[in-house]
C-alpha cells in the first residue's frame, strides 16, 4: 500500500465515518462497507463513462484496490494478534463448554456440511468442483468474525451470557478455522506437496511450536520492561517474528498469530504485575489498531465489491452460497447444541439457533483465507471462491447486521414467551 493509496483510503474512513456519526448513525463497521460499496458503483460507471481516457483510467486503478497484499503481507497476523490478546482465558471457564462446543464440534460440521451443499450447487450447473476444493471453501466461510460480533452484536444489548459465548465462539474458532482449512488445502495439494498428513502436521503444529516458542522468548523481555511503549513493541515484535517465521518455513502464519495472542494473553494474567494504566494502555492500543485495519479492510472490500462480482459465474453462486452458508450455520448449531448442556439467559434452544445463525457474520480471516488460494487453484475456481465469500461476507456483515436488532427482538420475545 503506497502513501497515496493510504491517505484516499484514510481519507474514505473518516469521511464516511463522519458522515455515518452525524447523519444516518447506523453501525461503524456496516456503514463502512454499505458506503465503500456506493462508492465502488459510482467509480465503476465513471471509469466506463470515461473509458480509455486518464480519468478513466485513474478511476479503474482506484477501484482495484491490492486487498490481497494489504492482508497476506502482514496486516493478517495483527488483526489475529489483536483479537485474542486482550481475552483472558480465565473468563472462559463458566462457559467452557459451550464455547467448545461452539469453536470446535459447530466449526467443524459447519464446513463439511457446507462443503456438501456447495459441492452438489457445482455438480447441477456443471462445473464439477472436487469435494476437497468445496470442503476447503466450507472451511473458509464457517469461522465466524470476533470484530463484527464485538463491533457489531454488542450494540443491540444482548444478555451478557449470550453475548460472551458469541464473542468466545469468534474468538477461538478462528484457529479452528484456520487448521480445518489447513487440511482440506492440504488435501486439495497432497499430490504436489507431500501428502495431505505432512501437510498437516507440518503447517499445524509448526506453527504452535513457532508461536508458543517465540512468545515465550518474547515475554521474557516483556515481564521485565517498565516502559509502557516498551511493552507494546515487544508484543508487536513476537507476532510478527512468529508470522515471519512460519511464512518462511512453510508453516501457517495465522494459526501462529492466534497462538501467540492467547498466549500472551494467559502469560500476561500469571506472570505480568502490570498496574491499571499500563493494562489500560496495552489493551487501548491492540484495540485501537485492530480498529483501524479492520476499517481499512471493510473499506477496501466495499470498493471492490462489485468488481468480484462481475467475474464469470460468480454472481449465480454467490447467490447459492448464501443461502447454503445459512443453511450450514443452522445444520452445524442444531447438531452441536445438544452438546452443550444448557443454553445460557434462559433461551430454548430453537430460539438459541436462530439467534445464532443470523448473528454468525463472516469477516477478514474468510477473505484472507479464500485469497491465500489463488496460488493452488486455477484462475476461474480462484475467482469462484474469492467472489462467493466476498458476497457471504457482504451479506453477513451488512444485511444481517442491519437487520439483527430486529431479528434479536423477535426472538427474544418469542423465547420470553416459552419460559
């Protein structure tokens, strides 16, 4: 991302920002991407109207914005760090396993159920994608996002407990997420890279070695550092040498970040006799950065919303994969639930479904992941993949993000009605 690039693209934050404060005040995150993608038409039609001139040209180059190297160069493994680093595992125990039902078992049969739906979509219009491509796809869109479900959900005043297992259930299904992807790429490559086993081992538990080995190097130094910047860059240092590490040994680079951000996380509540105003600190400044390069993202999406979908087939698909994403989310819960033991505030657990799968919004590890493709697949199952989770993503964010309060209402009061 050039200084030019930046500044237009901190410019539309805060424009749109602004204007979303003091004029139409609906959600940050949903306002970003709604605005982004109005935005994205407008370039559209004035590249065509002025096509083949410098304007035009100006206006084609602005709309493709480099998503993919904003992400994969870095950015990814901050945005991981910074989404699990400020969670102190200790608060997960009351609900332990509900959460693990959740990130794990829902996580899981999410994908492989979605991948059915998706692979069958492909055999009735006849572009024949391999089970392991379509289960690789499940595997990219079932991780539900923490920034949409903490920026997002938590405005709509859900009970505390319900909103705890969300944010949990985003939190850690990441890594999840991240490792079924692993081994379904792994078996989409095996004939090329060894075998879908060393793969997965290698990618895996290379990476939690790398993660948990340089953390614990790393917070050596942080435990004793008395400066407060001091301490923020040690905590950069240790996520983006892990990062750096696994992209050069082979090994995944964001089950590392997680890895790390938990990690850190649990060492800084044992170990760490930090004073409130350098945990205050700490915690400002992983928050403040997760925000800007989420709203950088949500942006850069919105602009290139409509470019994705204007490649060929995806429009038709995009349409099929929404619809099976919401069927995969309330297949996995109806089968995972009853794992769960009792459902938290109260709720029965046709009414815990529904909430959940309508407030299972999808985020930048999916678009991370569906672009970190392009180098296994061929072009137009590249594009397939890229524009199919673009649109889950859209929808997830923006139409069931406007229309949650509802939704949260409706539910509520059907739910106080059976108690």
């Amino acid at each position: 991302m050039n200084l030019y690039f930046f500044v237009a693209i901190i410019a539309l934050v805060c424009i749109l920002g602004f204007f979303n404060e003091k004029v139409t005040k609906i959600t940050y995150e949903i306002a970003l991407m709604l605005f982004s993608v109005v935005i994205g038409l407008v370039l559209l039609a004035g590249a065509v109207i002025f096509s083949g001139t410098d304007a035009g040209n100006l206006l084609q180059q602005f709309q493709l914005t480099d998503i993919e190297g904003f992400l994969m160069e870095g950015v990814l493994c901050f945005m991981l760090f910074a989404g699990s680093c400020h969670m102190k595992l200790s608060d997960f125990k009351e609900q332990a396993r509900q959460i693990s039902v959740l990130a794990f078992v829902c996580t899981l049969i999410g994908a492989c159920i979605y991948g059915a739906l998706f692979y069958g979509a492909s055999v009735l219009l006849g572009l024949n994608l391999s089970i392991p491509v379509c289960l690789m796809f499940g595997s990219i869109v079932a991780p539900t996002d923490p920034i949409a479900a903490t920026g997002i959900l938590s405005k709509f005043g859900l009970p505390k407990k319900i909103s705890f297992l969300i944010e949990g259930e985003s939190l850690f299904n990441d890594g999840v997420g991240v490792a079924l992807f692993v081994c379904f790429s792994g078996a989409v490559t095996a004939s090329s890279s060894g075998g879908f086993i060393s793969v997965m081992l290698k990618e895996i538990f290379g990476a939690v070695a790398v993660g948990a080995g340089v953390t614990a190097l790393c917070f050596l130094m942080y435990r004793f550092a008395h400066s407060k910047s001091l301490k923020i860059f040690i905590s950069l240092l240790t996520v983006s040498l892990s990062y750096v590490i696994c992209e050069t040994c082979g090994f995944s680079g964001a089950i590392a970040s997680v890895v790390c951000g938990l990690l850190f996380s649990a060492l800084r509540s044992r170990f760490s006799e930090e004073d409130s105003e350098t945990t205050g600190f700490f915690n400002s400044f992983w928050e403040t950065t997760d925000s800007m390069l989420n709203s950088f993202l949500y942006v850069m999406l919105g602009l290139s919303f409509v470019r994705i979908l204007q490649m060929e087939h995806v429009l038709l698909l995009s349409i099929i994969a929404i619809a099976a994403n919401l069927i995969a989310r309330s297949g996995s819960l109806a089968l995972s639930s009853p794992l769960m033991g009792a459902i938290p505030d109260g709720y029965d657990r046709f009414s815990f479904i529904k909430l959940l799968t309508w407030g299972g919004l999808r985020g930048g590890l999916s678009v991370a992941l569906a672009m970190s493709t392009k180098e296994m697949l061929p072009e137009q199952v590249y594009h397939i993949i890229l524009g199919c989770t673009y649109a889950i993503v859209f929808f997830t964010t923006v139409i069931q993000g406007l229309t949650m309060k509802p939704v949260y209402s409706r539910i509520s009061r059907t739910a106080s009605g059976k108690r």
